[in-house]
C-alpha cells in the first residue's frame, strides 16, 4: 500500500474581473481558460497571504 503523502501545488490565477485567486493545480484543466466550476475551488489570493507558509504556489507552465 503507497502511504506516500502528496503535497498540494497552488496556482495563481485571475478571474475575468482581473481578480487574483489561488487554485489547486490539480483540479485545473488549464490554468489560463478556468471554468465556474472549477474556480469553487479557489480562494482570493488577499485571503492566502496569512497561509502562505504553509501553501506551495508554483508557476502554471509547471
């Protein structure tokens, strides 16, 4: 059984309205074309900068 813990990678994205969020990379088909849908899992990037220790923003192209 693989017990391997997975870390979560973080993606900054904006909305339409030029907003900044913060989405897990995984749960995004293509980080420049994101859905409704898939933005419910998202978080408003002002929202993250206390947890930003603890989340692992990386760059979309990875």
């Amino acid at each position: 059984m693989n017990t391997e813990n997975k870390e979560t990678l973080y993606v900054k994205v904006k909305d339409m309205a030029g907003n900044d969020f913060v989405c897990p990379l995984d749960e995004l088909g293509d980080p420049k074309s994101i859905s409704d849908a898939e933005f419910e899992n998202c978080v408003e990037d002002v929202v993250v900068g206390r947890y930003a220790g603890q989340m692992k923003i990386v760059d979309p192209a990875h």
